[in-house]
C-alpha cells in the first residue's frame, strides 16, 4: 500500500513559489502518496490532528508544538522536534558546535543583551562584529559592526524586532572576513550529502538569495562536506542546509555559519542538476521501511 507522507507549511507560504508538485512526483516513484497542508501562523491551535494517521510528517518550517503532537501520536516526524528546536536558535547551535570541537565562528552572548560599545570593542579585539538575533533567516536581522554608529542602529533594529520572534536574542560573533559575501550551502540528506552550490553577493557580506546573492556551481571541498555532515550530525537533522565559510589564515579552512532544518533547495536543483525531492524520496522510503523512528 501506498505511504502517506504529510508536508506541512506554514499558512503564509507563497503558493506560486513552492514545491509541492515536484515533491508529489518525486515521492510517487517510491511508492509514496504525498499530502500538503498549511498550520495557521496566527493561531497556535491548529486544527491538523494526528487523525489522518500519515505515515510520516515533512515539516517545512517551525512549529515545535504541532511537530510534537505527530510524535506524540507515534508518527515519523522529520527533523525531529528536538533537533529542529536545536537549529532554530543559533546561540544553541554555536553551544552544540563548540562543545563538539566543530568550526564556527566564535559567538558571546551577554546577560544585559547589548552591551556598550566599549565592552564589545574590548571583547572582540577591536575587529569587525557580526551581530544577529537568535532567530532568524534570510539575512533579514544579520549585521556587520565596525564602529559606535552600527552598533546603534543594529541594536535599535533588534531591539524593534525582538519582539516578533519571542524567546529571541542577540548574539555576537568575530566576522570571518575572508567569507565576505559568499559562502557554500550544502545540503545533507540522511546523513550524507545531497548537493551543494556557491552562493555569492558583490553587494552585500551577506550570501542569501533573500539579499541579492547569486548561486553558482562548485566542486565542493573534502573539508567542506566534511563539516556539513558532522554540523548536522551534531544537531540531529535528517533534512538540512548547511552554510559554510570560507576561513583560512588564523582560521580553519572551512567553519559552520548556520545549519537550517528548514532549508529550500530550488536552487540546488538548477545550479547542481541536483534533485532534492527525489534524494530525499529515496532516504525516507528507505528508512520508513526499515521501521527507523528517530525521537
Ligand atoms: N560570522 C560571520 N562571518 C562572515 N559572514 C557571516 C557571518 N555570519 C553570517 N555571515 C553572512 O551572513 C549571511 C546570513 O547569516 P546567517 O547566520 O546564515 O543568517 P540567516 O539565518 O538570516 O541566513 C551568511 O550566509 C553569511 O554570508
Ligand atoms: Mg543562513
């Protein structure tokens, strides 16, 4: 019998722009029936109920509470709540990378929240400060310090913002230069590599598409697949994108920026010709068999 795979979405999802079709083709090939629904952002209450017994659950986006209610009632959930509760917060993920001995860009965060000018100067040595909240994407709430006046507005748009993402802070962290506009994203798929490509910005520090970034084919470094795999590892992912730097000089070679449970992977597929929904198929027809449940 065919399995019955739910993808959940948030309700603000852009119709036009997704993947449901090709994660139904792509799922079909391996005997499974995909399902799309969307939770409702405004109301934590979501009516989606276990009921409909899929036979797994693909959570595209954050909603620790609902994801949790499927494991509750036994179903396959993938990420796990925990690991996706883990990657949402980068402080915790810079915890859980550096505990683990796994490059990432050292990152303070301090009691009072902002500390003065003075204090974060003398933290970092004088040198250039990225500053971001805890929660976020697409580059949206990520800042390059350099001097008093940055910091300042840097922390009059957290300070806006902090509200919208509850639970959120910010978090310091040294600026890896050598990284300036560009990083790797390299998506990993059961523990393995999926695909990869270059995203690079003559505009901006920051690489994200969201930001005027430019995705391109790359040979993807030992080190670098090396260090996606052990960074999702480390997180308990079964479903990620991991954004590399590029270090060097007083740095390693390679160190993690972010790691992302709920990773898009359009252009993966159109730099890479590299299928995501049927690798991803292929692992969750493959484990589902194997009656693999990961809580
Ligand atoms: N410590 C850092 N050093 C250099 N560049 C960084 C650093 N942190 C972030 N960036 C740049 O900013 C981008 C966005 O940061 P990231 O932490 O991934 O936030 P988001 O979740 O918004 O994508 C990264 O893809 C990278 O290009
Ligand atoms: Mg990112």
């Amino acid at each position: 019998m065919m399995k019955k795979i739910w993808f959940l979405y948030p309700d603000t999802t852009p119709l036009s722009s997704n993947a449901f079709d090709w994660f139904r083709e792509s799922f079909s090939r391996y005997g499974m029936e995909v399902e799309v629904h969307f939770w409702d952002e405004a109301s934590p209450d979501s009516p989606l109920s276990v009921d409909g017994r899929p036979d797994a659950v693909v959570m595209r986006g954050y909603n620790l509470e609902l994801s949790r209610k499927f494991e509750s009632g036994g179903i396959r959930v993938l990420n796990t709540t925990r690991s996706m509760e883990l990657c949402r917060d980068k402080i915790t993920t810079s915890e859980i990378l550096a505990a683990r001995g796994i490059p990432a860009p050292r990152t303070v965060v301090y009691e009072e929240q902002y500390p003065t000018w003075e204090r974060l100067v003398e933290d970092f040595g004088g040198k250039p400060v990225i500053m971001k909240l805890s929660f976020g994407s697409k580059g949206e709430d990520v800042f390059l310090v350099e001097e008093r006046a940055q910091y300042t507005q840097a922390r009059r748009h957290c300070e806006k913002l902090a509200p919208a993402r509850p639970g959120s802070r910010p978090l310091y962290q040294e600026y890896i230069q050598t990284s300036c506009g560009r990083d790797i994203r390299v998506w990993v798929i059961g523990g393995k590599v999926a695909g990869c490509t270059l995203r690079s910005n003559k505009c901006s520090f920051k690489s994200n598409f969201a930001q005027g970034g430019n995705a391109h084919a790359i040979t993807l470094p030992q080190g670098a697949a090396e260090l996606a795999v052990r960074a999702v590892e480390a997180l308990g992912l079964e479903f990620a994108g991991v954004d590399i730097l590029f270090g060097g000089g007083e740095y390693p070679e390679f160190l993690v920026c972010e790691v992302n449970g709920n990773a898009g992977f359009r252009t993966a597929s159109l730099i890479g010709g590299v299928d995501i929904p049927t690798i991803l198929a292929e692992y969750m027809s493959h484990s589902l068999c194997q009656h693999k449940f990961h809580f």
